[in-house]
C-alpha cells in the first residue's frame, strides 16, 4: 500500500549525536561571530533542530539548551522530564543540568551565563522566561534569535532536503487525490478533513493546516476551512501541509467545481504565470526580495496589484513556517539549499481567491520544485 | 450512541460576548488593582478566556490584545487575520487593529500603551515580541501574567465548573472502557491510542495526553507511551485528558495486569489513602500548600516520601495545566469555584510507579470531585 510505502521504504537515515553535536557548534560559532555571549534555546523548532529534543509541552517549567561561548552545551530541564531529555538523540552531545519543582530554574540556569552578556533567545521562548533572566541577570541583554541569526536554520543539508523532498512529493501524493474526491454539496470542513486524512496516509506525522476556501472564503487568505456548503460554479483554494520526518510541506493549488467563467480562468492564469515567474527568479545571489518583486509584477502588470494582500513566500524546514521571507525589504541573498514557498495570491473580497504555491530549492545554477503537480486549474466535480 | 449523546445533548450555552466583555472589565479592574498599566495578552489560553479569539497558531507575526487602563480593549492583529478575529465571539466587545506584512507591529500598537507603564504580558508570548516592545517603548516594564495576577483565571463560574464537570464525566466514561481492553501483549502506544480514541469519542475535541507507563516506565512521571509491550504482571499508569467544549478533563488510575504482589497492593493503598487525604484537605480558606502537606504526610508516614518527586496538583480550566499549583510555598487561599488536580504519587526506580488523580472543585464548604470512577486498583487483562 502507499502508505507502507511512503513510511517505511522512504525512512531517512536517522540524524545522529554528531549530526547534532555539529549544529550546536556551528550556532555557538555564529553566535560569537554575531558579538553574542552565547544563545537560550527554549522548546520548539530550534531546539528541535539543534538537539532532536521535543518536549511533550512548552510549559511554564523552565526547559533551556544554554550554547554559550567557551562551554560545552548544557540543557537545563525540569528534572521530571530529565529522563526523556536524556533519551534524545542528541542528548550525547550534551550536559543535562535539572532542577526540581520549588527550585528557581533562573537561578540554577545563572551561573552558565556571563552576567554582563548579550545573549540570543528562541523567539518563541515564553515571555515570563525572559522575564525571568532580565530579572535574575539584570545586566544582561537579549536579542531575538531569529533577528540575531536570521539564517542559522536557513540553508539545509543533503540529509534536510531529502526529507523535504519526501515531504513535498506527500503533499503531491494527497492533491492527485483530493480532486478525485466531490466536493459539490459538502462542507469545506468535510473536504479538509479528506485533505488530513490524506496527509496521513501519506505519510505524514502531523498536519499542519487544510486550506480550503471556497467562493467568497477564498478570498480571505487565511481562512481555514468552514461550515460553508461547497456549490457548483465555486472557485476553491486548497492550502496545505505538515510535518513528514520531521520536515515541512507546504503547497497550493486553486481548483474550479464546474466549468469557470472567463474572469476566474484569467485570474487562475495570472496567478499562475506570477508563480512563475517568482520561481524562474530564484537563483543564488538574487535577493528574497526579487522573488517577491517577479512575482508580484506579473499581477500588477495584469492589474490586480491591490489585490496581492500578502509576502510571496516563507521559509520551510524542520517547521512549516520560518525564515527566509521572500518580501519587499528582504535583501539577504539566496544561497543554494534554502527552501521556501512561492506563493502568489489574488483574492477578490466576497467573490473568490486563487493561490498557486511550490516549495522552491535553491540550486547551483537557479531553483528546484519541491512540488509538482500540474498547476493549471483542476475542474472537480 | 455515547457519542452522540456527549457531542449534542450535553453542549453548553455558548459564551456571549457580553460574557467576554465582563472576563475583560474584570481582568483590567484587577490589572488597575495590581498598579499595573495594562495586559498585554498573546494567543493562547489568556487570549481565549478573554475574548474566544484562538488564531490557528502562534507566530511571528504580533497578535496582542491590549488591555489598558482607562480605554476599551483593542486587539491588534495581522491584517491577514483580522477576518477571522472579527468572527471571535468577543469581537463586539473590542476594536480591532490590523496591521500589513512589512509594518512595524510594535510601532502600530506602542500608542496604546503608557510610555512609562508597567504591563502584565502572558506568560506564553513569544520573546520576540516581548524583546519589540521593550525596545520600541525602553520607559516601559513588564512583568509576567501568572506573576501579576495568578488567580486571574483560576475561580470559576458556574457555566465554566459544568463545562470542567462534562469534561470529567467523558473522561471518566473513557476510563470505564479502557479497562475493558487488553493490556497485556500490546504496546503502551495501542493502548494510548485507544485511550486517545475513547476520549474523542467520548465527545473530546482535543486529546492532550495519554500516559500509559507500564512496569518501570510507571516510575517516570513524564514518561507518556512507548513501543514497551506491556506484560502480565505490570502495574499501569494511566493519566489521560484534553478539551471538551473548551474545558480540560485530567485523570489518572493506576491499573494492574493479572495478580499484583503484596508490596504492588501497599504502595497503591498509600497512595489511594494520600489522595483522599488530600481531597478531604480542600476547603475555602484552606492553603494551595495544605492539599500537599495532606497528600505527601501520608506517603511520608509510610517511608515512601521519597518516592514522591512532583508537586501535589495544579489548576484546570481553559488549559490542562495552569494556576492554582499544589505544592509546598503556595500559601494562597483555596476560594470557591478553583478546579484543580489531586494527583499523589510513588515512584519506586527501575521497579512500578503508582498515581491517583482526580479533579477537584472548591465548594462553599470543602471540595467536589470531578472524577468519580473507582480508585480501588483495577485488575486489567
């Protein structure tokens, strides 16, 4: 069956100690490079990613990967959850410091840091943490971690693009289906939960998100899915993904119930033709904001630039929604094995929306699709 | 069917806006009360409690509800998101603001807030915002929700307590039909995705945990499910719960496969009399910390208090795990209308561990558990 297939035979080589010993010394050294005495990790992707350690929960028990300069790194956990912390595969590569329920986490962590340093702080790391520091440390600061390293998960290695290549071609596994399936007279809701399923048996872990907005829903980008009857002569944006091994897919695709009017099939076209043109634009060197430009030049050449309410594009990798950011004002330049989405819209407030959306690579000599279905407009029934 | 039945006939009254807008007066009357300028409130269970508003995830981009002295509440959000924000149930209650993608958001909400002021901020907001206002507004200083105002959601009304009383009963429902599964030969992971299974079924929206720790893995509190295969002769934690209606269940039994040993049957008494000891502390007025010390003197008493490593409860409502906390220090007074955990337990390393937990509401005169099914070890097959 697919889905043996999609979990078993594609399984990736499981990361190791030392693939994680090796990111936590290449953000250590970044981080010295960038003038900071060292980085506070709290769960979640980062943290993920630089250990292969994902508490159940971010709570308010202090849980903290400290990678300060001159040290070995040290993860601060509540000392209920030190034996899972101690089963992660990058536990190895690392000092397990815990502390017990009562204790101040703030001063136990302390001491790892120098008092007068600048330090970066997961973005996501809960505010009452920080609180917590700037209170205990008070001559210390802090920048955000992503504002400090905009990059550091940015550029993916062979064994990251494979996984989110197994990711893309999932999500592709779940579209060729999903226009299969009726949607006249259900509810978005009811097509959304087809799309999950699919995810699933595709192999996904954990979903993400399923987009479906039809008619005037679809012209609200971040519509979910609703209670709204789907209806013939419905316009419907489907936009989905999730985690698959650990990696993010992330893809759009616009379809038609019925035959479309002229006016949808020149949106769909315009929409199409940006998308485009924002992935021939992609290449090292260019700047995010070029894809973001080539994109949106196509929509406002056609006439529709007001109606382009979003960024072209985000980053993709151990989440489904980070760093790099195709957008005005992003002149950081694309390396090869940066991924992420390109991602055109237009929506036409209380009649339809189109979104065509590829994870893109970036290759030696241009960019590569992650996803590849066929991007013309899908009529379904 | 059972599910059915939880799913419809038992669906509360849906909070109005006016009830919103009366979380909201409150919340700033007690901010005002505290000497604070304002909450600055995130996405998440302080968001929801106060205005419905749950955004399909948090992120980078701000989304921040301002409650500020002397002006009505404003929630500042991602213009992509404002739609959405708009159908929140609260909505009426508030004005929004939106934001484009490129715009500082800081600088768009920083009129809103005192320059010198001292704000409440949730616990949970991403440290990057948090790191955006300090530096957009340096005069301001902030200090975390849980510390300003740690009772702010823990006394609940009675529409909020017959929500917790339906999330109880679906989770004891749940509980009544794991027994009735096979235990031994299969994994803890079967067995905690048909708890999983029973829990939605049983009219959960959200399943939040399933513990299922057999044998040596009982004696790791945190331990969730594994690939262990569970044997005859194993002692069994199970502590599962989610949403229901908006509202968190939380439980836990300790069950045996087959006969358990002499020594299986004392440390389960102990811990079944510490429970009711701890039960039987809760009353108005009562100390956070006495519910401990009732729970932890009888574990104590019978030489095991070693043995017992967390803290005695924690409070429930919107969240699975939140203010009020039992445990040693917490001096606040039990107040009519608290809902939190009653969860003892003994941990013997390498060997079983045993926990007993049942939710508990403060009443005028002592306390009401929200779990009621048999806490006599269950012998499973």
């Amino acid at each position: 069956m697919d889905t043996d297939k999609h979990l078993t035979d594609g399984a990736p080589e499981p990361f190791t100690a030392d693939d994680y010993r090796a990111r936590m010394e290449r953000a250590a050294a970044e981080a010295a490079d960038a003038g900071l005495a060292g980085l506070l990790v709290a769960p979640g992707p980062d943290l993920d990613w630089l250990t292969g350690y994902r508490p159940t929960a971010a709570t308010e028990r202090l849980t903290l990967l400290v990678l300060a300069a001159g040290q070995d790194p040290v993860l601060v956990v509540p000392a209920l959850e030190a034996p899972d912390a101690a089963r992660a595969v990058g536990a190895p590569a690392l000092t397990l410091r815990d502390w017990t329920d009562g204790k101040d986490p703030y001063a136990v962590t302390a001491p790892l840091l120098d008092v007068a340093g600048r330090f970066g702080v997961s973005d996501n790391a809960w505010a009452m943490h920080l609180l917590g520091f700037q209170k205990a440390l008070p001559g210390t600061s802090y920048v955000s971690l992503t504002e400090a390293l905009p990059m550091l998960r940015a550029v993916k290695d062979d064994a990251e693009l494979r996984r989110l290549a197994a990711a893309g071609a999932a999500a592709d596994a779940a579209y060729e289906e999903i226009v299969k399936v009726p949607f006249a007279g259900r509810r978005e809701t009811d097509v959304a939960a087809d799309l999950a399923e699919l995810l699933r048996r595709f192999g996904h872990s954990r979903v993400d998100f399923t987009v479906v907005g039809s008619g005037p829903n679809g012209a609200n980008p971040h519509h979910e899915a609703g209670e709204r009857v789907i209806e013939d002569g419905d316009m419907v944006v489907l936009d989905f993904g999730g985690l698959l091994h650990g990696y993010g897919s992330d893809t759009s695709r616009t379809v038609h119930v019925g035959e479309p009017t002229e006016e949808e099939r020149r949106v769909h076209d315009i929409v199409r033709e940006a998308q485009a043109a924002g992935c021939a634009a992609v290449r090292p060197g260019a700047a995010c904001q070029d894809v973001d430009r080539a994109a949106r030049a196509v929509i406002d050449d056609a006439g529709y630039g007001a109606y382009f309410i979003h960024r072209t594009g985000h980053g993709i990798g151990v989440t489904t929604h980070e760093p790099p950011y195709m957008i005005e004002g992003e002149q950081r330049p694309l390396v090869p094995g940066m991924c992420f989405s390109v991602e055109p819209g237009v929506y036409l407030p209380g009649r339809f929306g189109v979104r065509i959306e590829d994870i893109v690579t970036v290759t030696a000599d241009g960019g590569r699709r992650l996803n590849t279905t066929a991007r013309e407009m899908a009529i379904v029934g």
